[in-house]
C-alpha cells in the first residue's frame, strides 16, 4: 500500500466514524467585532492571558530579551527572568523548589522519564493525561494501570511489587469528567509503600488557588511531586515542575525534554510571573469559576466538577460536534471531546466557566446552552 492510499483510508475511517479535526483559526479577541463570540472552549481559566499587567510584562520581556531564550537552559539559556518566576512559583505553591519547561507536556515526559526506568514501576491512574502517557512509554518501566480513583487498586498494586521504586500518577483534578483525585489516600498509601507521588496540577493550580496539593496540606512533602503548566491559570505557555530540589537538580541534569529543548521564552516567562501575582492578589476570580460552573451544572442536571471545565454527555460524535456548530452559529464558542481523547469513550461538550468573560455574556452563553443541549438531560 502507498503511503497516498494509507492516508486516504485513514482520513476516510476519521470521517465515517465522525472524528476528523480540523484547524480553526480565529482573529484576536475584540468584542466590537461582528465575528466576536463567547469563548468558553479555552483554558484561560481566570481570564489572566488578556490582563493588562500580564500582557504589559510580556511586551517588556520580549523588548528587554528577546523573542526567544537563545539556547538550551544549560547553555545560555537559562535567565534570570526564570529564577524569578520559578521563586514565585514554589513560594505560592508552597514547594522547596521549582523548575520551568517550555510546556507542561515537557514537564511530564521529564518527571517520568528521568525519574523511571525498566527497573522501576508506575502505577496509573486509568485517566491520567496524554502528555503522562506518553512518558511512561519513554520511560519503559513496568507499568500497571489501575481504576480511575481507586485507592485500593493503588495499595494493591503497591503491595505486589514491594521494594521497587514506584511513581504513583495522578491529576488533582482531571480534565475530562472534572472530578478531584483522593491526594490525601493516596499520599498516605504512598507513604506506607515509600512510593513517589507525582500529581499533575494543570487544573487544579489557579481555579484552587495555589492548587489541591497545597490546600490538602501536602505541599513540601518529600514524596509528593507537583507539575504543572503555566497556560490555563496564567494564561501564558510553558510548565513547571515542583517539590525537592533534589529531585528537580537530578530532572537538570537527566531529563533529555529539559536538557536538549531551548528555554522557555522570556515573554512567557515574564507573562505567567506577572499572572501568577495577580491569581495571588485576586481569589474572586476563582469564586466566579465556582458559582458559574455549580449554576450551568445544576441548570443542565449534570454533576459540577471540581475544576473549571464543565463535561456535558452527548448521544455520539456527530452529536457533539452538531451541538458545538449550533453554538457557535450562536456566538458560543465551546470545546467537543470525542474519541479517542475521553477514556471512556463518551463525547461530551467542554464548557469553561472561566472568570476571563463579563457577568452578560456569560449569562448569553448559559442560555444557549441550556437550550441547545438542556433537553436532552
């Protein structure tokens, strides 16, 4: 078979089952524009990426920088502008240490595969991101996946393999049902195995103030390690890992994603220290997260999560991605998620009941909601 005919029949399989994608691009966000509509299908959660000190710091960067950091962190890359955001960072998270990535993605392919190898075991959680998935696969350690929040799935497997070093993944919240993860079982299963909590915070840092890890009481934890990423909460791009500097100098030194990607951007950079300051001087913002996504989940009968992102089940694929034309056609813009990327195979429509849209428009965007896809609660 030619590679042509490969990716014809490839594309013609997306299309019958209903799962092709597409790029959209959209223009800048100016609500004076006739093709304006309601974002609600972003990670901006707190509304950080349009603010002016946040947009301010990154103009400054870029004109004091650069566009770029210039090279690998090891190399010349590494600014002092890092330092400063990574201090702000572990202060507000409450951690020893912080490292920043050019990506959250990075920031998980790094904790795991340099922290796993053939000889050492991750233990799963059944939904855990992507990004956690894929470096498990670099890592090649043994690996078990178990039920999703099962803590006795976790002793279990914990107990089969004793005195083997083991990672232990899980998100604080996870973003496709939106429900939290037992941090405290867990770290108490962790610590009685002398296994490595990794909890991805993605979610949970912002919309939970400093994140779950923090307001659980586990931050600092010797074996808890936090990641997180710099481009939901604080509306900029990039990722961080944080816990013992131990850990993060022996990341420094053996994480290929780290050691062989340039540095973040120092308009990145600068954005996600300045947002971080305003998400630490303004905890209405992640009130409004709150009562927005508790009143849409009531409205349309549907379980609130734990985060800020709203999952509404449609019958299938095309069902979900009719529903979101419907919206926009609307003025609501919103997310779909269809397989493959649900793990348990059910389309549903992603709504952010983010703090970054007005009170009006908000209130718009509910109704059409409620009145596109409410009837079929």
């Amino acid at each position: 078979m030619s590679w042509q005919t490969w990716l014809e029949a490839a594309a013609t399989a997306r299309e019958e089952a209903g799962l092709t994608r597409q790029l959209r691009p959209r223009g800048p966000h100016d609500a004076t524009s006739k093709a304006h509509s309601i974002d609600l299908a972003g990670n901006d959660y707190l509304g950080l990426s349009g603010h002016l000190d946040v947009r301010r710091a990154a103009a400054e960067a870029a004109m004091l920088w650069g566009g770029g950091a210039g090279a690998s962190r090891l190399v010349t890359g590494t600014l002092t502008l890092h330092g400063e955001l990574e201090a702000e960072l572990a202060d507000w998270l409450g951690q020893p240490g912080a490292l920043t990535f050019s990506s959250g993605y990075h920031a998980n392919l790094s904790v795991v595969s340099a922290l796993a190898d053939k000889s050492a075991h991750v233990v799963s959680d059944a939904h855990i991101h992507a990004s956690l998935i894929d470096a498990v696969r670099l890592s090649r350690s043994q690996l078990t996946v178990v039920p999703h929040n099962n803590v006795a799935a976790v002793q279990a497997a914990l107990a089969a393999r004793p005195g083997v070093r083991t990672l232990v993944l899980a998100e604080s919240v996870y973003s496709v049902l939106g429900d939290e993860a037992p941090l405290i079982e867990l770290a108490e299963v962790c610590a009685a195995y002398g296994a490595l909590l990794v909890v991805d915070e993605a979610h949970g840092v912002g919309v939970h103030g400093p994140g779950l890890v923090a307001r659980h009481g586990l931050a600092g934890r010797p074996d808890v390690l936090v990641t997180a990423t710099l481009s939901k909460s604080l509306g900029s791009q990039g990722g961080a890992v944080l816990g013992p500097r131990a850990v993060l100098d022996h990341l420094v030194n053996t994480a290929r994603p780290f050691i062989f990607d340039t540095g973040l951007a120092p308009a990145s950079a600068a954005a996600a220290l300045a947002a971080a300051r305003v998400a630490r001087s303004r905890p209405e913002l992640a009130d409004t997260i709150r009562a927005r996504v508790t009143g849409l989940a009531k409205t349309l009968g549907v379980p609130a999560p734990a985060g800020a992102v709203l999952s509404v089940p449609v019958p299938s694929p095309e069902a979900a991605v009719a529903a979101q034309a419907e919206l926009l056609a609307e003025g609501v813009r919103v997310g779909c998620f269809r397989p493959p990327s649900v793990p348990d195979g059910v389309s549903r429509l992603r709504v952010t009941a983010g703090a970054g849209v007005t009170d009006e428009e908000w209130e718009r965007a509910a109704k059409a909601i409620d009145a596109i896809v409410g009837g079929d609660r």
